[in-house]
C-alpha cells in the first residue's frame, strides 16, 4: 500500500517562530548541510549582532561565521534588509533565509546579491508533511544559492576549495597508514573534516582542517534529546584529566559547548591549514597525525570504562 503525502500548517508544527522553529533549527542546523552543500556547526540562537539578534549562528567547515533568518510565512523586505544587516555587522561569509513562501522578487534579490558580493546568499523554503498519520517532517528546499550562478566566481572557488581540501586529506590519510590504523577504513573527502569510532556510539576521532589551521579531537554526540548523555560521558572523561593530559603529554581543551548538544575534547595545531602554502602541509599533517595517535591513546582506557 502506498500511501499519499500531505502537507501541514507550519504552525501546527512550530507554533512561535522564535520559541518554537528557531529553536528547533539550532538543535537541528545540520539538516541544511545536505541540502545546502556545506558543513554548519556550532548553532547558537539569538546570537548579538550589534543593537540586534540574529536568529541562528553558526559556522562552517572554514569555522568563518553563517547568519540564518527563519520567517514562517511569505518572504517580505524588512526580513531581507535583517539578513544583510546581520551578515555586514558580524562579517558572515554567508546569509541563509528560511521562509514559507519564497515572492519572485526576493528570489531575483538573493539571485542578484550572489552576483554581487563575496558573500554566499540562500533562500530556503520550508514546509512541514506527513503520511498517513505519521508525526509531521520537515522538508526544506534549496530556491537559490550560490551554485545557481552558471560558471560564476563563488562557483570556482567552491569548486577550487573541495579540490583543496581532498588533496589535503588524501595526502594526510596515505601518511597517516604508515603509522597507524585508525583512520584507515575512510577515503578522503572534500569536508573540514574527516572522522572514524572511538569504539563507542556517539564517540568519534576527528581530523579537522580550517584555512590556516588544523586540530584533531575525541567528538562526543549520541544525537537529537542527547545533550545530558553527551554531558555525563564528557564530565566521565573530566574526571581524569590529569590522567588523560599525563599519557597526551600536553594540555587539551575540554569544551562541554554549553549551548550545544555536543561536547569535545581537542589538540589545536596552529601552524598552517589548507589554504597555506603546499610546502607546510607535511608538517601540520605530521603534527596531526602524531597528536592523533597520543589522543587516542590516552583516552583509550578511560573509554573503555564507559558502560555502553
């Protein structure tokens, strides 16, 4: 039996845009990372962006920032003026617009800014459905972005930095078999970041890669209703820092990300990222994979104790 899908009222679902959505979105902005093509993280709701407050936050797999305005119903000018506001004050390398209903006007408007400026603009639509009698679903759609621009700028450099950074991790990860097997299993992709299990759910090893610099990290996230979890499994390890920093044999950052689901414990090497020079990624890559292999060491004990 196939059954049909239909459309529900967005506040039905999100009775209060800021209270409701917005919230909603900062514990789920990695729902726009497919559908938009890039890597958000770090979302944080109601973010100073000089006498206002953008909506969301966030970064992207450059760590450089991203403004997001939510807007359930049509699409108007006083929104469209907030985005560039937003973006200009806070020097956001991108500007992404949730709305319900996407006017022509502010279609050509994002499509015509892309052109024009060094910053990326997106124009999202978001509908709510369901099947059946299932629990409503979001369903986000891409009107214009960046990559709409037939052989523009943005689209070359997009295409030039996904080139950059596979050459970077395909480099990294044939120097890294020499000398261990624990990314071993993964290929290199065109992402910030690249990652494998710690040998337990929602504890993974990541490598990460910024313009100009790089860090490896344990990276703590069971998923959505989670953040509690996330914080005991972090307070765990916490609790045997001075262990755990002995066997590293430097200091780590310990970051419980209070205002996020996720906690992470990292190794910042400052000395280059993929937008430096080919000759230094030897070295920031040796770097890497050498703090790597001391992390997963000294944390390998500690999570072996960690009941499921």
């Amino acid at each position: 039996m196939v059954e049909r899908l239909k459309r529900v009222s967005l506040r039905e679902v999100w009775k209060h845009e800021a209270l409701d959505f917005t919230r909603w979105l900062e514990e789920n902005v990695d729902i726009l990372n497919e559908i938009l093509g890039i890597t958000l993280t770090s979302a944080e709701r109601e973010h100073a962006a000089g006498a206002f407050s953008v909506d969301v936050l966030a970064e992207d797999e450059a760590g450089s920032a991203v403004v997001i305005e939510n807007q359930l119903e049509a699409s108007d000018h006083n929104h469209l003026g907030k985005l560039i506001t937003y973006l200009t004050t806070i020097e956001a390398s991108a500007a992404i617009w949730i709305v319900a209903e996407p006017r022509a006007e502010h279609v050509r408007a994002i499509a015509w800014l892309n052109e024009s400026s060094t910053a990326d603009f997106y124009l999202v639509k978001v509908e709510a459905i369901s099947i059946a009698d299932s629990p409503p679903a979001p369903l986000l759609t891409l009107i214009v972005g960046p990559a709409d621009i037939g052989g523009g700028t943005t689209k070359r450099e997009f295409a030039e930095r996904y080139k950059i950074r596979r050459q970077f991790w395909t480099q990294l990860l044939e120097t890294a078999r020499q000398r261990t097997t624990l990314h071993s299993a993964i290929s290199a992709g065109h992402h910030g970041w690249i990652g494998t299990g710690a040998g337990k759910y929602g504890l993974s090893y990541n490598y990460v890669v910024r313009q100009h610099d790089a860090h490896v990290e344990l990276y703590i996230d069971r998923g959505k209703d989670k953040a509690e979890e996330n914080a005991s499994i972090f307070n765990l390890l916490y609790s045997n820092k001075m262990q755990i920093e002995a066997a590293f044999g430097e200091v780590l950052e310990w970051q419980r990300l209070e205002k996020k689901r996720a906690c992470r414990i990292r190794k910042v090497i400052g000395i280059a990222g993929y937008r430096d020079e080919d000759e230094k990624w030897p070295q920031v890559q040796g770097e890497m994979i050498d703090a790597m292999m001391r992390l997963e060491a000294a944390m390998r004990p500690h999570i072996e104790q960690i009941d499921t």
